[in-house]
C-alpha cells in the first residue's frame, strides 16, 4: 500500500481547547514538510465547544486535520477503543501517539523519519521534555529509553490497542519488550530524537484534568498474567512470524 502521509499524530481531546490550540500551532511552526503529516484528532459527541474549534482550526491549519467524533464511554479508559478508530481513518505509514497538551519544540522533526520510510519497523523515539523549566526524559529508567513509539499502521490496525492498558506508549512497554525477551526482534533502537513542552505544574502521573483521572479508573494496572495480554502478544507474534521480513535485522542503524 503506498501512503499519502509518513506520520499521523493521534491525538485524544476533550474541552481543553487551549492547550489543544498550542499543541496544533506548535506543530504546524515545527513541520518542515507539512504534507508528510496529518493531525488524527478523537472528539467526544457532547464536546461541541471542540468540535467547532477543531472544524475552524482545520480550515486554516497547513497540515490535513481528520477528525472521529464518538461517544465519550469511559473516557481515558476507552483511550484503545479512540485510537483504533482514529487509525482506521489514517493515510499515514506511521502512527504516533500524542497528547493534547504537547508543545513540539524540534525544527523539521518529521525529517528525521524519512530513512524509515517503507522500512515498517515499529521505531523508538527518544523524547526529551521541558516542565517546570526543567529538560528530562519522559521516563527516567534506561529500559523505558523508547517508550513512545511510531507504530507501523497496517500492524497497528492489524493488532489494534491492548484493552486493558489502553495507552500507546504501553503497547511498546507490556508486548513488544517481552517479546523481544522471547528472542524475536520487534524493537529498533533508533535515533529518533524529539523535545516537547508539557505545562508547568503537571506531573507525569497526574494529567490535570478530571477526564484523565477518571478514566484510569476503568483500567486493569495489573494485568501482566491477564488471558487478554496472552492473546494480544500471541497476535502479535503470529503477525511477526507470518512477516519475518519486516522484523530481521539490516543496514539501519538502531
């Protein structure tokens, strides 16, 4: 399949019209080559303060916005139900997961994906962040280096968001490490490299907004032996094994 776009941004919202605000500009001031790019933005039905946001902000924004406007359900804990929605309506070979409240600081990041380009490795990305002023890793731990990754989207639309840890950045860290532990090669560590702002005063645990702390209620933090875990990673190893291929190693750097 031959892709209109390199990267589309998933990005979940709800009534934080201004950070989402800051988030677009942002990116369309750091995209060099806007056409590579597409914003894939989840609104829920009752956000209409939003939507008329989002439908203005698409006339003037240079980089394609698409839009899925679905029942709220358990907000943040419906998170792998809104990202498999937004994935269906990509036309972009990647897929990053993204928050509404991101600042993209890196000139022409999505320049640095170009030599993956109909590579369809699943890709590390080293994020460093600014809050309070000061620049970290989003996580601190070596092991946690690529915990945000750029999913492939015919994998990802093939395998789809794990249910009971709806995030994207935990479908890197709950399937793909252990079966790399199992010997089999789904990881690439890559040069990919990103600065992003958060807003002064959140925390990593603590999102801000009551919609996100809501929804964690409805998410199984604990599921490591959970049979929906087992079947998921049997997926994906049945999709890995069915396309050795795209997993061996080669000339990329990692």
């Amino acid at each position: 399949m031959k892709y209109k776009k390199l990267v589309g941004l998933i990005i979940p919202t709800r009534k934080r019209i201004n950070l989402l605000k800051e988030c677009l500009d942002s990116f369309n001031q750091k995209t060099q080559d806007k056409s590579l790019v597409e914003f894939l933005i989840k609104i829920d039905t009752d956000d209409t303060e939003t939507i008329q946001f989002v439908n203005e902000y698409s006339l003037t924004s240079e980089i394609d916005v698409k839009v899925v406007i679905s029942d709220r359900k358990n907000g943040y804990g419906s998170l792998h139900e809104h990202n498999n929605s937004l994935a269906n309506i990509s036309e972009a070979e990647f897929l990053f997961g993204m928050n509404d409240d991101v600042e993209m600081l890196t000139d022409a990041w999505e320049q640095q994906y170009l030599k993956y380009k109909d590579k369809s490795f699943v890709l590390g990305v080293e994020v460093k962040k600014i809050q309070d002023g000061v620049v970290t890793h989003m996580f601190g731990r070596e092991d946690d280096y690529n915990a945000h990754p750029t999913i492939p989207n015919d994998i990802y639309k093939f395998i789809g968001s794990l249910q009971e840890h709806p995030m994207m950045d935990d479908w890197w860290v709950y399937v793909t490490r252990p079966i790399r532990g199992m010997g089999l090669d789904m990881q690439r560590w890559l040069d990919i490299q990103l600065l992003w702002k958060r807003p002064d005063g959140y925390s990593n645990e603590r999102e801000a907004d009551q919609t996100y702390l809501d929804g964690r209620s409805h998410i199984n933090w604990n599921h490591h032996n959970s049979p929906e875990l087992f079947n998921y990673t049997n997926k994906v190893i049945e999709y890995i094994n069915a396309n050795p291929e795209r997993f061996l190693e080669d000339e990329i750097s990692h």
